[in-house]
C-alpha cells in the first residue's frame, strides 16, 4: 500500500508501466466538475471510474481485494476513511473470489485505519485488503484499475 499527495506521484510512477498515464489524468482532472463516468484509458489495462456513494460505517464496510488490478483511488469532494490489512492474515471469507469482477470480500476486521483528503491518494495492491468508503455523507471519488505486470 502507498498513501501519498498527488503532487508526489512521480516518485511511485515507475513501479507500474500504466501509473504515470493513470495519475496523468488524475491531475488533469478538475475535480470540482467531474461528473460519474467510466473511462477506459488503455483497453482492459486502465479503466477509470468516478463514483459517487455513501459512506459508512466502519462495522459495515467490508475488507476487499483483488487479483488482476491495483487501485489507485482517490477522494474527491470530502474525506474518506479505508480499512486495511495484509491479505495474508485474512482468513474468513465472506464471499469467494469473482473473477469477473476481479474481487474477493473478507469478514476479517482491519488491523488499520486511515483518512485521506482530497488531492491524496492510496495505492492498493493484490497483496492488501482495503475496505473503502469509511465515514459520513456521500462521496464523489476516482478509482482507476490498473492491470498488474
């Protein structure tokens, strides 16, 4: 996992052959006016997706992970709290692998908590259970699926 400022991306940019072109267009992004979508950068190896949701509780947001895609996600209109924990220490699977939609939930609870604000972001690797959208109200965020090497 990696949690960062966006305007220190070009120090991770080099560990994904896609993770320049994804914070690219993260940061070309007004974030003020973007609107819902799914935009598919580079064929099935980036795909960016601006969501809306609402937050939750901690008890209620459920540990995730994924086998052919790293996250990259990013706040983009509040504070969003995650869940983590090493995938290797989650044991109780909630429902199995889709490999369709490339994710597995776990009914493990997180050894960590952390808050991003708007113009950080968290990289989640296959190697790291997340449970996203931790807090209060609705949130308008960017997650880009970026195709493992």
């Amino acid at each position: 996992m990696i949690i960062d400022s966006l305007e220190n991306s070009a120090l991770y940019e080099q560990i994904n052959p896609h993770f320049k072109q994804a914070f690219d267009y993260i940061k070309s992004l007004d974030f003020s006016k973007v609107e819902p979508d799914k935009v598919i950068l580079k064929d099935d190896a980036l795909i960016v997706n601006i969501n809306e949701s609402k937050l939750k509780l901690s008890s209620d947001a459920k540990l995730e992970v994924h086998n052919k895609y790293i996250d990259i996600q990013v706040p983009l209109s509040c504070e969003e709290s995650f869940g983590w924990k090493r995938r290797s220490e989650c044991k109780d699977i909630t429902s199995p692998f889709n490999s369709e939609k490339d994710i597995e939930f776990y009914g493990d609870i997180p050894t960590t908590y952390f808050t991003l604000y708007p113009g950080e972001f968290v990289v989640f690797f296959p190697e790291d259970a997340h449970a996203p959208c931790v807090g209060e109200g609705n949130i308008k965020k960017i997650i880009v699926k970026v195709t493992v090497q």
